[in-house]
C-alpha cells in the first residue's frame, strides 16, 4: 500500500498496489461506464451505482471539476442550441454564459479549451462547488448536481471554506472506492510495471 499526495498538499489517501489491469481497452467500452458531460442526473446516478458509487461519491468526485480545462465542443450546445432552437441552458449564470461565448464562439473550434473551474483550475480545492451553487458549472453533467435535492444538498455543504477539509476527506474516501471498481483477479490481467501501458 502506497500513500497518495497530490499535487498540491491537501489532503491523502492510500492506494493499494498490485492491482491487476486488464491487456485491451477498447473505446467501446466507455459508452455506459463513463459518464458524458451531457449526462442529467438520473443518468449519472444509475452509472455510478451501476459502480457501486452512491449519490455522495457522485458529487465529490465531481468536485474533480475544479482541476484543468474542457475543449468547447463539450458544453457548446448549452450556449448556443440548448433545445435545438438556437437558445442558452437557462440553468447556466447569464454572465458567465455569456462569457463562455466570447471565448468559444459557434461553430466551436475543436482546439479550444477554457477553464473548468475558473480562478482556481491549478489548485486542488472545494471552490468547484461555490461556482456550481453559482450556476457556473461548465458541464451540463455538472448542472445536473442541483437538480436532485441530495446531490444539491451536499454540493451546498461542501462550497464553504470550513468544509474543505471535509471536501479532501470525502473525495479520498470515494476515490479509494473507485479504485475498487471492476478488480481482476487470478490469471485474468496483469500487474503492470507503468501503468500507462501493457507490460
């Protein structure tokens, strides 16, 4: 068992080593298994519980969301077609709608990106949840925490300053359960020497 530490000295979790990995990964496979930025949230629910991932888990590791950037093509429909009659995701903030539009004009270049948390996309941090309750959730996977009343519930929890230390604690307690997920086990796989490729 190894201690993970992220990038950014929050908080940790340990890892269990020796995890076999499967030898072929198909694309195919995604459909299902990850869940779309385009996913509403019954959607999301079912393929997190079909993980044995429950709401909580679903909302903390969406707090994921607060590292990096996403290609414009992935929420460009929620600013300029959201119903297919050229209109704005009225569950999107008006100004950071609006925002959004200056830098990923239609149509959406492919090259792209903008922020997915916006002034915190370097830091590992709860600040992903105070822009959700703000309505500025990029995704409309990630609009679609504050539409059920336990996910929106929890989201509302996790945003304050006093909660970040219960932000770090959640998001390692469900990442150790994904890592779970989906083990082989005897002959089946292989325990890889780097884990980005087969041995």
């Amino acid at each position: 068992m190894e201690h993970f530490y992220d990038l950014f000295k929050q908080d940790k979790w340990d890892v269990l080593t020796g995890r076999r990995d499967g030898k072929i990964s198909l694309a195919s496979d995604v459909t299902g298994n990850l869940p779309s930025p385009f996913s509403d949230f019954n959607t999301l629910r079912q393929i997190f519980a079909n993980k044995n991932l429950n709401v909580n888990d679903l909302v903390v590791l969406s707090g994921a969301h607060t590292l990096g950037v996403a290609h414009c093509g992935a929420f460009s429909r929620r600013l300029f077609n959201f119903t297919g009659k050229g209109d704005t995701d009225p569950s999107l903030n008006a100004t950071y709608a609006e925002t959004l539009k200056k830098q990923c004009p239609n149509p959406a270049n492919p090259s792209t990106t903008v922020e997915m948390d916006p002034q915190s996309s370097l830091s590992f941090d709860n600040h992903y949840f105070a822009i959700l309750n703000q309505k500025m959730g990029l995704f409309q996977s990630d609009a679609a925490l504050l539409t059920d009343r336990n996910s929106a519930k929890i989201a509302i929890q996790l945003q304050s300053k006093p909660n970040s230390d219960n932000f770090f604690s959640e998001f390692g307690k469900s990442m150790k359960k994904m890592g779970a997920i989906g083990v082989l086990t005897g002959n089946v796989g292989e325990i890889r020497k780097n884990c980005r490729q087969v041995n």
